[in-house]
C-alpha cells in the first residue's frame, strides 16, 4: 500500500468514515511506516484540539445520528445524479477535488480554520458596523441595539449615584461599554441580557435589581422570574422574587412561579419570601393545594406552622 494512498484517508480514519477493510490496510500499513504513523498522531490529536473547543461552548452540539445518516445519503445521491460540467467548471468550482490534490493535513486544516475564523470576523465586524446616514439638524443618532447573539458577556453594570444613568460595559469581540437611562431600549436588552446569561453572580444581582425598578414590563418580568426559577445563586432568586411579589394577585404566570419556589427551592429565605407573598390569594385552589402539602409535610418547621396557620384562616369548603 502506497503513503500516498494512506495520507489521503487519514482524515476519514479519524473521523471513522472508512470502509472496514480500508481502515484494517491502514492500521497495518501505519504500523510499519514511521512517518504516516506520525501523520497518523498529528491528525488526531487535532482532531482531540477540535472536540475540546466543542466541549466548552455549550452552543456547540454533536449532530444526531438520523441527521448524519440523511445527510450522507443526500450527498451520496447528488453525486450521482450530478451531471459532469466542462472542464473549466470542474476546475474552478470542485473543491473536494482540491483538498484531495492537496493531500489534506492537520497543518493545512488548521491554515483553513483561521483563514475562515478571520472572515468571519471580518463579516461581523462589517456587519456590526453602524450605517452612516445623513443625520438631522439637532437630531441625536440613535444608537444600534445590540441582540444576544453578538454579546459574549456582561462585564460590569454601574448605577452613577443619585442619578437614572446606568454603564454597561459588554463583550462583542472587544469590550464595549453603553451609556443611558434605565428607559433607553439599548440599556434595557443588556440588563436582559445579563440577567439570563451572565456568569458573574454580581452582574446579575445588578441587572435583577435594576429591572425590578420596571417590572411592571412584561419582558422585564419574565426575565425575573427566569432568574427566580434557575439563577445558582440564592441572593440573586430573592432578590428576584421581591420584584415580582406585587404581581403574585394578578398575574397567574408569577404566581405559578412563587409556588415553584415556595415547593421547590433550596433556599430557606427565598421559601419564606415566597409563602408571605402568598398570602393575599391564599384562598385561591392552587394556592390551597400547596399549602396543605405543605403543612402536612414539609421539613421545615417553620414552613409547615406557617402554612397550617393560613388554612386555619380559610373557610371550610363545602
């Protein structure tokens, strides 16, 4: 068996995409050649570099094995109904044929991933960039709202004392930083935004207690009780809760989401919080059911008296 043949299928070896018989010649054949056991190594351990990017980036995910098994069949189809084209065409657009003229290596796929990593950086930048307009006598150009996708995080929120003024500083590809009030649309998405995704416990805390300031939004709203039901962090929940506790009579998606926390959650004080909002609609079904859960079972004392001590307070139902 030729190296040639053998460095032209090292990519499928690692990818598992040889035939059985293909990839036994191969095990043998690396096994007496010291340089294509070497190409051999180089190759997946790029391939390893690659998994560990995957890995961190929680956006990143396998594809399905339905997905992948539809997709080869598609391919496998288009290339054999495909008709052959001239031979300019072939030569300017077949670029499977040049990887394999190439003989594709770890060196050159790496040359491929940061030839494409910087265009793509490039694309976003263009495409990030604020449009130049024409601007109108004594009219402020407004500034572009940012969107989820292009903030990497939320490195610090600052409330100027005594003021409405709020800085945010956040991370695109560098660092930027927006300046507003806490009625400023733009101002608004990054506390948002960092309510929800932020991985430093401080930042959140300061989004959360920002919003609570407009909590009579509905947006605004469902971002509390995001944070009430999965932030790690009790302050943040409480902190959160306190927010929406004005909201538990009318509202039934805030009141299903304090009777979550009242059942559900780890924190003591974010419980009681919880059970002292309550009170007000205490007599309504959902609320009853809970409560005598509660008060026949709960491991908290405290918890369980309080709750028995509400439905005393109730009237019988008939």
């Amino acid at each position: 068996m030729k190296c040639e043949w053998v460095r032209e299928n090292i990519v499928l070896q690692v990818y598992g995409e040889l035939a059985d018989d293909a990839r036994y010649e191969l095990e043998q054949h690396v096994a007496r050649c010291a340089d294509c056991a070497a190409e051999l190594k180089a190759e997946q351990e790029f391939h390893a570099l690659l998994a560990q990017d995957r890995a961190a980036d929680p956006l990143l995910t396998d594809p399905s094995p339905n997905l992948l098994a539809a997709s080869r069949m598609r391919l496998q189809e288009a290339l054999e109904t495909a008709k052959q084209g001239s031979f300019w065409s072939r030569l300017a657009f077949d670029p499977a044929n040049w990887l394999l003229q190439m003989k594709f290596s770890p060196t050159l796929a790496a040359a491929i991933l940061i030839i494409g990593f910087l265009g793509g950086v490039g694309t976003m930048r263009e495409i990030s960039r604020p449009t130049t307009t024409a601007a109108l006598p004594n009219t402020p150009t407004p500034t572009p709202v940012p969107t989820e996708a292009s903030i990497t995080g939320i490195s610090s929120i600052v409330q100027e004392p005594g003021t409405n003024q709020i800085s945010i500083k956040y991370n695109t590809v560098s660092t930027q930083e927006a300046q507003g009030s806490l009625n400023d649309q733009k101002i608004q998405q990054l506390l948002l935004y960092a309510a929800r995704n932020n991985y430093n416990t401080g930042v959140r805390f300061d989004s959360v207690d920002l919003l609570a300031q407009k909590s009579g939004d509905t947006q605004v709203r469902e971002a509390l009780i995001y944070a009430l039901q999965n932030d790690t962090n009790p302050g943040v929940r409480l902190k959160s809760i306190g927010a929406l506790g004005n909201y538990v009579k009318d509202d039934t998606n805030v009141r299903d989401a304090v009777l979550r926390a009242l059942v559900n959650d780890t924190n003591s004080g974010v419980r009681i919080e919880a059970l002292r909002l309550i009170e007000p609609v205490k007599a309504d079904g959902s609320v009853r059911g809970v409560l005598m859960a509660l008060a026949a079972k709960d491991q908290s004392t405290y918890i369980k008296s309080q709750a028995r001590t509400m439905l005393a307070q109730l009237p019988e139902i008939d």
